[in-house]
C-alpha cells in the first residue's frame, strides 16, 4: 500500500470515528434512565455485555423481559446511528458499529464487566 493511500486510509478511518462518536448522543436518549439502570446493572452482573460490532448481546441468557426491551431499544438506537455514520464516512453500518466499539465502547468497558470480541469469544475484562 503507497503512502498516500494508507494516509486517505487513516482520514477515513479517523473521519468515521469522529462521526461515530459525535452520534453517541443519539443513542443515548433513544433509552430511557430506567433502561440505561437495567443495562448498567445486568452489565455488572455479566448478563449483558458489548460486542465487538458494537451491539450489547447476552453473555447469560435473561428472562426479564424490561431488560431484553432495554437491550433491543438501545441496539436499534445504535443501528440507526450506525447507518448514518457509515453514509456520512462512505462505509458500511458494519463497519461503522465495529469502529464504535474498538474506539468509544472498548475502552468504557469496566474492570470485571465481559464483552464479546471479534472472534466471537465472551471475555471478562
């Protein structure tokens, strides 16, 4: 890869992150303070966890339907951003979520809380 490339490269992918994380609002207000609770506590309790393409997902299966509502709200949330991040960056939603969780999602996951990775493995951090 020439030089210029991997600098066009690096724009994108630096462009993408930006507008990922100027969307992050967004996604935020799509739940409800009861919602974010439910995800926060279920997170500490290794119910629910990130993903690496940028979804919360089951680490445990749950019955508590208000939780399942939260986690399905706040991924549909997330896939609108997604989208409209990847239009405005000229990519995909895909890859856009995938971004968001190596750049803004990865690093807020706190000490015990588990996340699957790409490879698909859960992980406890």
């Amino acid at each position: 890869m020439t030089l210029r490339k991997l600098f066009v490269a690096g724009a994108a992918i630096m462009a993408l992150g930006v507008a990922a994380a100027a969307a992050v609002p967004t996604a935020s207000w799509a739940q409800s303070a009861a919602q974010k609770a439910l995800i926060d506590t279920a997170k500490s309790e290794g119910v629910v966890g990130e993903q690496a393409d940028g979804y919360l997902g089951f680490h445990t299966p749950s019955s508590d339907t208000a939780l399942q509502a939260a986690v399905t709200t706040t991924n549909a949330a997330r896939r609108s951003v997604y989208a409209a991040s990847a239009s405005q960056a000229g990519t995909t939603a895909d890859v856009a979520g995938a971004r968001m969780f190596e750049t803004q999602l990865l690093p807020r996951i706190s000490s015990g809380q588990w996340y699957r990775n790409a490879s698909g493995q859960w992980v406890r951090r």
